[in-house]
C-alpha cells in the first residue's frame, strides 16, 4: 500500500506488541519477564529495535540489575542500533543504583560525546550516584 514490503506491517506491529509487554514488565519489576520477551523476539526472527532494547534496560533498572542491563547495553551497540537520551538514562540509573558511580560518569560522557542531549532525568540519576559514592 505504502511501498513498504507486506511483510513489515506485520513485524513491526509484533515487535511494537512485544515492546509494550516489556515495558510491562517493567513497570511491575518483572526484568526475568522482559528479558524473556527479548529472547523470544530472537526465536521468532523479529529484530528488537533501541526502543526494545530501552524497555528491557529500564526494567532491568527498576529491578536493580545494573550488570544485565551494562550486557544488553553492549548487544545494542553491537548491532549497530541508535541510542537515545532514554536508553542512557535507563544505563546511568541502573548503574547509580548498583553503586557503580564511575561507569554512570563514563555512560554520561559517552552520551555528550555522541551529541545526545542529557535531560532532567540524566542528571538526577548522575547526581544520585555521585552523591551515594
């Protein structure tokens, strides 16, 4: 209809379904369930895209699991996929709240030195961890 092969409708409406279950997941700090859901998207041969990969990473955030997320954090650049002031901020939380202050300054400088723009919730996180260090 749209140009678009008749295929990708269809895989971008499952991933977007497999997203909003993710982020899910989340929200009730269910990180097992999220991540299960990405291997899933894997079996299936749906690509998770950064916003995918974002929702896991924020569920992992909220359940305290900075060295899974740090783990997705390098699949995602890996494949090359674009990151966000979302997926940072997710990353630099995870990490304040592991205590793991010094990788939140580096993700931070990272984040200045791609041009993504730090938001409120970027320097919350980042002042957090360093005032628990």
């Amino acid at each position: 209809v749209d140009g678009k092969p008749s295929w990708y409708s269809a895989d971008r409406e499952a991933l977007g379904r497999f997203t909003a279950a993710m982020r899910a997941c989340g929200k009730r700090e269910q990180w097992q369930r999220a991540l299960c859901l990405l291997d899933q998207l894997h079996q299936e041969a749906l690509l998770p895209d950064t916003i995918a990969y974002s929702a896991v990473i924020s569920a992992m955030e909220r359940g305290s699991e900075c060295e899974k997320a740090l783990e997705l954090w390098g699949e995602l650049q890996e494949r090359g996929l674009e990151r966000d002031a979302i997926v940072y901020n997710s990353l630099i939380s995870a990490c304040e709240k592991g205590g793991m202050t010094d990788k939140a300054t580096e993700l931070f400088a990272a984040m200045q030195a791609e041009s993504i723009q730090p938001t409120i919730i970027t320097y919350g996180a980042l002042i957090t961890a360093c005032k628990k260090s």
